[in-house]
C-alpha cells in the first residue's frame, strides 16, 4: 500500500491503463464475476436463453438489454440479500436478430424488443467467500416492460395533454421505455429516468395541428428517429393515431422493490423531459430540515439541468407518505454565471434556481411561466425552461449530491455541436466548442433555496492538452478520462465515474477521482469494459465495485451476423449486456 503521502483511501490501486481489449480488465490484484446477462431467467419458471429461438413471453420473464442504472436495495430483515434494480435503457435489433434489417422488425422482433425494455428487480445474495452476487430466481422478482401499467402523478395527469382513447382517464400509462440513468431514495424506492423516448414514435410528420407539431419538435419527434417501429403493431406508437402517447412518456417513474404487486408511478411534479437520472438529496438542518431534494438534467445538447423542492418532509418508516413526496414540490431549472473571463482552468462562478411550477401540500398546482399551465409546464417543461433563461448545457448526463459535503457533481459529457452552425457558443460552465470530452460541474447549492455556486471539478480530455484540467492536480500522474457519464461515491468520499464514448481512441471504463485537499483532481482507471461497451450504473461498496457493462461489441458495421465482441461468454459467442461485480482477491476493501 502506499504511504499516508499516496493516494486516498479508497484510491490505492494500480491503474488500468487505456487499451481496445474485448475484456473487462480491473485493476490488479481484483476478480470479477458477472451476476447477470441478458436473457438470463428473472421470474420462476422463465427458460434459459436461446439467442436462435427468443420469444417475447421468454423476454419478458428474462433479463432485458442494454443495462444502464443498478441500484442495491437491502431486503429488511434478510442480511446479505438485496434487491438489485436494474435499468434496461434500449434494444439494438442487428445485435439482437441475425440477419436483421434496420428499422423493418417483424411483429416478434419487435415484441421481443419491447419484453426486454424497462426495469429488473431481482433478488441478489451476497457470497460468504468473495465479491460475488448470486441471483435468488423466486417470488420477489419483477419484470417491468413496455407493456406494464403505470400510474401518473403530478400536475400532468388527467388533464387533457394525457388522455387517450385507451386511458380516458389520462392515469394509467402503460409501460417504461429509453431508461438511462436513475437513483435511490432514502426510504427504499428505485428512481428512473425516461430519455430518448422520441425513438420509439411514429409518423412525427403527419400530426398536422401546428401546437401540437412544434411541441414535438421540441422534443426531437421526428420519423427518422424512430429506430424500432413498434407503431406499426402497438397504435398507441403511431403519433398519426395516438398523438398524445408523446406526452405520457419523459418522466421519472418511482418503483417499490419490496412490493412486486405494487404500481410504479411516473412523477410529473419532476418534468417532462430526456431524464438521465434522478438523485435525492435531504436537507439535515434549519427549517427546511427533511425536504426532499432532486437533481435531473435533460440529457440532449444545450438542454438543462433541473431540481424539485418537495413541499412535503420525509417521514422516516412512512413509506406510503414518502411515495408521495414527489407528487408535490417545486421543480426549478438552473441557469449559471461567471466574473471571470471564460477559463477550463479554475472557472468558478455562481448561479439561480429559476422557478417552474409548484404543487402545494394540499395538492393544488400553479404555473410560474406566463402563459403556460402547470399541467402544460409538467408536459412541456423544456418549453418552459426556455422561457426563464436557462444555461444551455453541454449533454447533462447524471447529478448526483456527496452524502456527506452535500455538494452536487452534474456530468455534462460531450457537446461536438457547441459552437458550430450558429448553435450558441462557449460560456463560463461549457467552456469549449465542439466539445469532444466533456466536463464535471461541482455545484455548492443552497439545496431548498434558489442560489448556487459552482466551480469546474475536470474538463476532461487528453491531459497533454492545454484545454484540459483536472482539479489542479498534476496533470502528468493522471489516467485519461473522456465522456464522464455517470457517478457514484465511496465511503471515503471520492468521486467515481463511469464513461461512455471515449473520445481518446480506447475503450470506456470507470475512474476515482479525489475531491479534497491536496490530491483533488487525482484520477485513477479501475476497470476498463469490452469493445463496443459504456460503462455504466456503478455502485461502489466497500468491498466491491459493480457496473454495468452497456452493448458491448456496438460498433458501426458490426451485428449478430459479425459481432465485434465474444463478450462475456468468449469463443464464437454474442456479446451479451452484463452486470458484473468485482472485488479484492482474496478479500479486503476496495482501494484501502
Ligand atoms: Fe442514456 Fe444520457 O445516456
Ligand atoms: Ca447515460
Ligand atoms: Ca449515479
Ligand atoms: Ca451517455
């Protein structure tokens, strides 16, 4: 180990230096394990996998694709159990059917493809001699697809904007689809963020009514972005026969893993928007003490970054009050500032939470926006935004509070619009055009307030380059990192971040990265994932590292027919999207 002069607790590793293997290489001296791939039963009775013979009904009892957020949640009363919530983001059909034609599925492809969208609960349990997790296959599994019912809460349901002739009621919206990133909530409930929804909609170009045509403009409808085509077999997908489907989708929805019977909510009191995440901050202090704080960003160039205020306080042991906590609040949009002349080395500035629309304890809803409803603020809530002057972010991917300083680290991971073709220009937290690498902004926030102050943590990219900052720290002694997407936090208190996109010719991976003190800004490479991959959803325990392992072997000219990785399985094999868990060999905490 290194002296009281090295690294931090919980960054004592040997770094994974940048490489292009169809691995998943961790830092020495760790094993790893995959505890879940697609296709692998979830609920009793589901088959095993059969790549050549998947069924939708088989789908749907299985693992689904494209795993993005993972969360563990304690079993009460069962130590070394946990739920373990998973996101699966999207489908990519040519790696899911050999021989197929984009954008032409047939009615199983496309079935198939809507069986393996939405979220995983699934009972894991902790090994007595190593890192490993093992799934319990039994009752407290939940498959939730684009098919199961939801219900909407917020100022958006029924009202006219969500009605449908399926759901007069404009209340129960059926299924989850493009979940990304998500969070936690303090008593026991999984977050979700719903994102590029736009790419599941048909026939954009056919709705005629102007209002309702530039709302979908606005959120990027439009018929060339439909990759999956399921309106041709599910109406409600045909933007020509089912406009107001748009509108029900692009909210975070809220699942209790304890209560596999229970109906997840999706919360329009939080916006419509392309949510990456939703993380949950609560106030300890003052007379704000116990509201709810959450952090979204929109992830799309130049969108926003959001947070909701709840209106009520946290109960603790009140499950059923705190499921309602996110019904009623402020949702707020932030715009930032700087004095300083625009800098990627120490920009710092200040910054105001601009006021959307509240909904009081006792339910009743007000827009803050002139001309627009609540309702009409919770459906179109980037129009609103639009409106207040917000600052235009470079893709905010995942936010996410410190436990313990409180303070918010938002990932903007990459802008390469920025700049360009009359689209706006740097500013002081966007600091470069085209914009390949991406940025991590450290907000002190005022969390039930409206003022902030910020500074830039890293403006990532190859360290040699002079546009480059990491924190301060000597720039010769870090690991490269490149499209910081999502975070997490050790419990000595180190930023860890995992990538998708590496604009630095290898593959993607997950990083620490020191806060405080002396070593803030140090970066360090602790996993690297196959070829294709993004990392995502780390959860970062004291004695193991789990991540997500998202389409590995998506490359350009590559499909089931030529795949360009054998992962995890090896040999001839498809690659298949994996939760994986690592640890210390031979036991010990990680990074200690
Ligand atoms: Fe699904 Fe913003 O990444
Ligand atoms: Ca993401
Ligand atoms: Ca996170
Ligand atoms: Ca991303």
């Amino acid at each position: 180990g290194a002296g009281s002069d090295g690294p931090y607790e919980g960054m004592r590793f040997d770094i994974v230096k940048p490489n292009t293997e169809d691995a998943l290489i961790t830092s020495k001296g760790y094993d790893q394990k995959v505890v879940i791939r697609w296709g692998d039963p979830v609920i009793p009775g589901a088959p095993e996998f059969d790549f050549d013979n998947q069924t939708p009904e088989a789908q749907a009892a299985q693992f689904g694709f494209n795993n993005d957020f993972a969360g563990l949640i304690p079993i009460a009363d069962q130590p070394g159990h946990s739920y373990l919530v998973v996101n699966q983001e999207y489908t990519t059909e040519q790696f899911m059917f050999r021989g197929y034609v984009e954008k032409k599925p047939t009615e199983q492809q496309a079935r198939i493809a809507m069986a393996a969208h939405g979220i995983t609960v699934l009972e894991v349990e902790e090994s007595d001699r190593d890192g490993s997790l093992t799934p319990v296959i039994g009752s407290r599994n939940r498959r939730i697809t684009a098919g199961t019912p939801f219900r909407l809460t917020g100022p958006a349901a029924r009202t006219d904007l969500v009605k449908t002739s399926e759901d007069p009621t404009g209340t129960v919206i059926l299924g989850t689809i493009a979940n990304c990133s998500g969070g936690i909530t303090p008593w026991g409930t999984m977050l979700s963020g719903e994102e590029n929804y736009n790419n599941y909609f048909s026939n954009a170009g056919k709705v005629t009514d102007k209002t309702a045509a530039k709302h979908l403009e606005r959120y990027g409808f439009e018929d060339d972005a439909d990759y999956h085509q399921w309106g041709q077999f599910e109406p409600r997908f045909d933007l020509a026969k089912t406009p107001n489907e748009a509108n029900r989708f692009g909210y975070v929805v809220e699942v209790d893993p304890a209560d596999p019977k229970s109906t997840p909510l999706k919360h329009s009191a939080l916006g419509r928007l392309k949510h990456e995440a939703a993380t949950v901050h609560v106030v300890k202090d003052g007379p704000a003490a116990g509201t709810v704080v959450v952090y979204t960003g929109d992830d799309e160039r130049f969108e926003y970054i959001y947070k909701f205020v709840s209106s009520r306080k946290i109960k603790e042991g009140d499950k059923r009050h705190n499921m309602g906590i996110l019904a009623e609040g402020t949702l707020y949009v932030a715009s930032f500032s700087s004095d300083k002349p625009i800098t990627v080395d120490g920009a710092a500035g200040s910054g105001t939470w601009h006021k959307l629309m509240t909904v009081a304890p006792d339910g009743t809803a007000t827009s803050h926006i002139k001309g627009m409803t609540a309702a009409e603020v919770a459906v179109f809530t980037r129009e609103a935004a639009d409106k207040v002057g917000a600052t235009k972010m470079d893709r905010p991917e995942d936010i996410e509070p410190h436990p313990v300083t409180g303070k918010v680290y938002a990932v903007l991971t990459n802008n390469s619009k920025r700049g360009v073709d009359g689209k706006p220009g740097v500013d002081a937290t966007n600091p470069r055009n085209e914009n390949k690498n991406g940025q991590i902004l450290e907000i002190t926030d005022d969390h039930a307030g409206e003022s902030l102050t910020w500074d830039l943590l890293l403006v990532c990219g190859d360290p040699k380059e002079a546009d480059t900052y990491y924190g301060g720290f000597d720039k010769s002694k870090v690991s490269p990192i490149s499209c910081p997407d999502n975070v997490a936090f050790d419990s000595h208190g180190n930023l860890w971040i995992s990538t998708d996109g590496n604009a630095l010719e290898s593959n993607d991976g997950l990083f620490a990265v020191a806060l405080d003190g002396d070593r803030r800004g140090e970066t360090k490479q602790f996993l690297t994932v196959p070829r294709g991959a993004e990392t995502c959803g780390p959860i970062i325990q004291d004695k193991r590292v789990i991540v997500c392992v998202q389409h590995p072997g998506e490359e350009d000219d590559h499909s089931a027919d030529n795949p360009a990785s054998h992962w995890p399985d090896g040999g001839s094999s498809q690659p298949r999207p994996s939760v994986v868990s690592v640890w210390r060999s031979g036991g010990g905490a990680i990074g200690v």
